[in-house]
C-alpha cells in the first residue's frame, strides 16, 4: 500500500477522514419519502462528475490517507457503467475497502459485475416487507424485485449482505419485529436508521423519529440481544442475538448522533465536497479540477475544508439548519 504523499486530513476537533462517500448521480428509479422529493429536478448532466474525475478526487483523497470508498447515489446503478468504474477505483493505491448501498432493484442485471470489477460489500435499503407499504414509502411499486436483488448480490459473493432499513412512525415502525424476524432467517445484517431531515418535501417532525431506545425494545419484545463484544464505534451501534441468530444494529444519527467519531467527507455527483451529511454548503471541486488544478491543490482544497468541520449536525440543538438539498443530491 502506497504512504499518503499529502498531510492527512485532519480537523479541529481531533478527527481524521478516513472515509469518502462518492455520489455518482442524483438519479433514482424510487422516489423515497425520506429521501428525495416526489417531483425532482435532476442536476444537469454536464455538471456530473466523470468517472475519470471521480477517479481522481479518490486518488488524491487516497495521497490523503483515505481507506475506505463508498459508491452512492441516488441510485448508483441507475449510471451507465458503474461496475467499469468500481474496477477503476479498486487500481486507486491506498483504498483498502470499497463498497456500495444500492435500492438492489438492478442488481439481477449487475450483481456479479459488481463482485467480478472488485466490489468488497454491497448494502442495500428496504424498509418494509409489505408491497402496499412499499409503494407508500418509496413512491414506486417493486418489493419483488428489491428482493430479487438481494438474492442475486448474495449468489454473486456479497454475504452477508446488509440491509437498512428506516424507521417512521406511522409508516413501519410497526414492522420492527418483523424485519428483524427476516433479516434472522435469511442471515442478512439489519441495520435499523432513525429518520433524519434530509427528504425533499420537507415532511420531517420530530415526532415522527422512532428514537433507537424504542427501536431496541421492540426487538427485544422479539429476540433477545446484548451489545456485541468487541465491536468498534462506528455509524451503527451493534448487538448480537443471545440465541447465536446473528446480529444487527441501529443508526441513531438523530438521538445519539455520533459525530464525536465521524471520519467520514462525501464527494456529490457534480463535486461538492461537503464534510458532514448535514453540511448547509459544499466546496467546489469540478471547477478547480476542469481548470486544471493540480493534485497538490486538489488536496489543500481537501485538507482546508477537512480542517473547517464542525463538531457536529445539532439536528436536535436550536441552531440545526436543514442542509440545501435532499439526501439523493447530497449523497446516501
């Protein structure tokens, strides 16, 4: 593995950035109500970044002491030639782990690609079992075929798979038991999220959070867990069943957010560099880089927005401010 040939990317709170999150479209075949608006207005094409591009800011970002690539969207899958691209970043010296989350709708067709170009691990969101409610909360029909994919990434290599799910009140939040009960039998990791501010038709309360406090005691209402020895705090809090049936987790971004530990900086699709989730603005890279930026630069521009993170997103502080755009332009 190459050393990192550009200081680390350090801020000033103690963190490193270990992590990047790259968009490679805003695009989606859903219209999740947690995550986009029901009537979107795409980023224009030409704004994009190019594979060549993304390549790029993961190499520089890698020169950096970046390990770990995450491919998002949207909807990844919905760009041309993604399984091309993840065999280009898996070149990238220094890039350690790279992985994907994905609605799991086109992986039938993509799947062993994806594991053949070098993928490492593949997640995929589903939020209920039921197709009535399937269609409610993704604004499109296709449980079938979500299920599909799942099946197709774990015959192509991908186990165990991941899965997250989102919790609303009123919405699933009834299902907890039932998804953990699935996700049991097929040997899947769960990983429960609590709903956060970031869907596009601004539909998020505070009361319709399902706090990870309720979610553990509906699962414990199922199957009994404890917290899994050993496990490293990372996005997900971790818990093993005490039967030996596997184990799953919860995301409390909204009520035990963890940005004590954050390592993590996301690339948009049209390359912003934004260095929380909840960022209220992002630094231009594409304009630098189609100006002929150096590598060097590339990497003070990383560095100076790296050491400007803030401690935190204050979703439940006075102070919280929505970012500028929904989850599928930022970056899942």
């Amino acid at each position: 593995m190459a050393a990192p040939s550009f200081p680390p990317l350090n801020d000033a709170y103690g963190r490193v950035a270990r992590s990047l999150r790259v968009s490679v479209t805003d695009r989606c075949n859903f219209r999740c109500v947690y995550c986009m608006p029901e009537q979107p207005r795409w980023l224009p094409k030409d704004d994009i970044l190019s594979f060549e591009e993304l390549v790029r800011v993961c190499r520089v970002a890698a020169l950096c002491g970046v390990e770990k690539v995450r491919i998002t969207g949207g909807e990844p899958l919905a760009r041309k030639g993604v399984p091309e691209l993840v065999r280009m970043l898996k070149e990238v010296p220094g890039i350690r782990e790279l992985t994907m989350t994905s609605n799991g709708m086109l992986l039938p067709r993509h799947a062993r690609d994806l594991k053949a170009a070098g993928l490492d691990r593949l997640t995929v969101s589903l939020d209920t079992l039921d197709a009535e409610r399937f269609l409610r909360i993704n604004r499109r029909p296709g449980l079938e075929e979500t299920l599909r994919g799942m099946e197709a990434a774990e015959k192509a290599g991908f186990s165990p798979l991941k899965v997250n799910a989102v919790v609303m009140r009123g919405m699933n939040d009834d299902e907890v038991g039932a998804l953990a009960r699935w996700a049991r039998h097929h040997g899947r990791l769960l990983r429960f999220i609590e709903f956060m501010p970031l869907e596009g038709d601004r539909n998020w309360t505070r009361e319709r959070v399902v706090p990870a406090s309720e979610i553990l005691e509906r699962v414990r209402a199922n199957f009994p867990f404890r917290p899994m020895p050993g496990a490293a705090r990372t996005t997900a809090e971790l818990y093993e069943y005490e039967d030996g049936g596997g184990a799953f987790g919860v995301i409390a971004s909204v009520t035990r957010p963890f940005c004590e530990d954050c390592d993590r900086i996301r690339i948009t699709a049209d390359g912003g560099l934004r260095t929380c989730l909840f960022a209220q603005s992002a630094l231009d890279l594409r304009g630098p880089m189609r100006a002929g930026a150096a590598d060097a630069e590339l990497a003070a521009l990383l560095g100076g927005a790296v050491r400007g993170k803030g401690p935190g997103h204050l979703i439940d502080l006075p102070g919280f401010r929505r970012p500028d755009r929904a989850m599928n332009a930022i970056g899942g």
